[in-house]
C-alpha cells in the first residue's frame, strides 16, 4: 500500500511540471529556455518512479508466490486431515512410511495386530516390523519409486500374531514431484492362504491317485495327471500334444469310440469301460466317465476324463473263466 500511495504521489508531480513547462513554451515573448532545474527534477521523478514501479512488481511477484505457497499448504492440510479419517475408519491395516522407509504413521488395525503403540513403531524401519526382513535386502540398494507395489509379509506382535498380510503400495508426492511418503494397505489374507494350501494338498492327492485328463475339441491331450502317466507308462511331456488314439488297443471296435464322440458332443456324459494299451504294450482297463465343460455362451470349451483302473477286476474274471 505503501509502495502504491508513493508511486501515486510521484506520478502526479510529474504531471504537475511537465504542464508548467507547456505552459512556459506557449507564451510567445519569453525566450524558451530549458530550466536544468526542472529537467533535473523530472529526470530524478521518472527514475524513481521507475524503481518504485519495479519494486512494486516484485512485491506482487512475491504476494504470488506467498499465495501459492497458502494454496499448497491448504491442500496438504485437506489431504491430511482427509488421510487421517480414513487412518481412523479404515479396517486394513494401514502403514505411512517416510522416503527414508521409517513408519510415519499406523492406524489402530496395525496397533492391535501388533500390540505397539504408535510411539512405539514411529521411526522404525519398515523391515523391521516384519517378522520376514527379506524386504530390506530387495529396497535397501534401489531407487524409492522402484519400491515393490506388494509384497506378502507379517507384522511383528507382543501377541504373537502370525496373521500374514498382501500390501498394497502406492507414493504421495510433494510439491516438486519427488516421493514424499509411501501407504501401504494390508489385508489378511490368512484364512486364504490355509485353504489355498488345503486345495493344493487335495490337488497334489488327487494328481497322484487319480487318472484324469483333459482334452480340446479335436481330442488332442492338453493336461493330465501323474496318476495317468503312472498307468500309461508315458510321461507327460510324450503325451500332451498326443490323441489318445495312442493308447487305443487295436481290437477295440470302432463302434464304441463313434458313440462316445456323439454322446459328449451332444453335452452329455459318457460312461463306459475302455480297454487302453500302455507304453510297453501291457493291456490295462478303465472304468471311464468322460464331461464335456460348457462355457457361459452353452459352448463346449474342453472334455474332462476321469478314469477308475479295474484291470484287476478283469484280470480275475479271466483267471475264473480259465
């Protein structure tokens, strides 16, 4: 205001003499002389009215900058007052870490999984709060914006804990585009991982006891089971890309092969008793139950066999029948 009100009084002075010397150059009689003294004083004016203009520019220049830098402030204000409800609310489990990867801030999930105070985590290390510290070997030596966008890890407990968590990361930035803090979301996934291993104990039981196959539409193998190589005789690696004709025994009358094409191309399940060849020519038999998969659009997309080995059962009907 200041800067104005001085630019205003040095302005109009201005005006003021450069009249007086119009008025002076208009009278006829009097020989038109330059005063130094008023051309001196109008140079010293406009000079400083030049600096002042100046100044007053830069000030604006600097009231801009100081609102920017209020804007800033009030958005980061928002954003963390913001952060912080959803810290308090949020039922994951919730880690800020600074671009130094010490915790900044928890919210309650993480306290009660862990049994610390948030005083207590504050400044600590992120692998440090995990009960796997393999983390720090893979961030320790790279950049912050290559830092893993999830990982699987425990979190330390006073209550031994061992409930395992994914981590979903993601950076906020600051005001020169550089990482300024990392949220990490956590979501139990314990329950998931115990049935997980349950389903793949049950895979890996039924891959080793039961002789099952898949098929596409042209009846060309595309995955089998290590209980099927086992009655075969043949890897896996000589049969998938194979027609099953390679097993086929050459007195099994075609007959039977065109009614279990036409059954399971009409989508329904084929149910009879096969007679196959193994690798090194022994003959074995199976009860055989063959499901076409129909996908959303009531297409048939794959055939599934599943196959029973009664070759025993044959074996002593043959011994009576002798």
């Amino acid at each position: 205001f200041v800067a104005y009100f001085i630019g205003y009084r040095l302005t109009k002075r201005l005006i003021n003499l450069t009249l007086s010397a119009e008025e002076i150059s208009k009278d006829k009689q009097v020989i038109i002389k330059k005063d130094k003294n008023i051309i001196d004083e109008v140079s010293i004016l406009a000079n400083t009215l030049y600096i002042m203009q100046d100044k007053i520019f830069q000030r604006n220049n600097d009231l801009k900058k100081l609102i920017e830098k209020l804007e800033y402030s009030t958005i980061q204000l928002k954003k963390e007052r913001d952060f912080q409800i959803a810290l308090i609310n949020n039922t994951s489990a919730i880690l800020v870490l600074n671009n130094k990867y010490e915790v900044y801030n928890v919210n309650d999930t993480v306290k009660k999984l862990t049994g610390y105070k948030k005083s207590e985590l504050k400044g600590k290390l992120i692998w440090d709060i995990f009960k796997d510290d393999s983390l720090k070997s893979i961030i320790i030596n790279q950049s912050i914006n290559d830092y893993p966008k999830e990982y699987e890890n425990t979190l330390i407990s006073k209550n031994e804990s061992n409930a395992l968590y994914t981590w979903s990361n993601s950076f906020t930035f600051n005001e020169y585009e550089e990482v300024e803090y990392i949220i990490s979301v956590g979501i139990d996934i314990s329950a998931i991982k115990e049935v997980q291993q349950k389903l793949e104990k049950y895979i890996s039981l039924v891959n080793e006891n039961i002789i099952i196959s898949r098929t596409n539409l042209d009846g060309i193998i595309t995955d089998i089971s290590e209980a099927f190589c086992k009655i075969s005789g043949f890897s896996s690696e000589e049969l998938i890309g194979q027609s099953h004709v390679l097993m086929r025994h050459e007195d099994t009358p075609l007959d039977i092969y065109k009614n279990l094409w036409k059954t399971i191309l009409k989508k329904e399940i084929f149910r009879g008793v096969l007679v196959n060849k193994r690798k090194d020519g022994a003959l074995y038999y199976v009860d055989t139950t063959i499901v076409p998969i129909i996908d959303k659009n009531d297409r048939i997309v794959e055939f599934i066999a599943i196959r029973h080995d009664i070759t025993q059962i044959y074996e002593q009907e043959r011994i009576i029948k002798e």
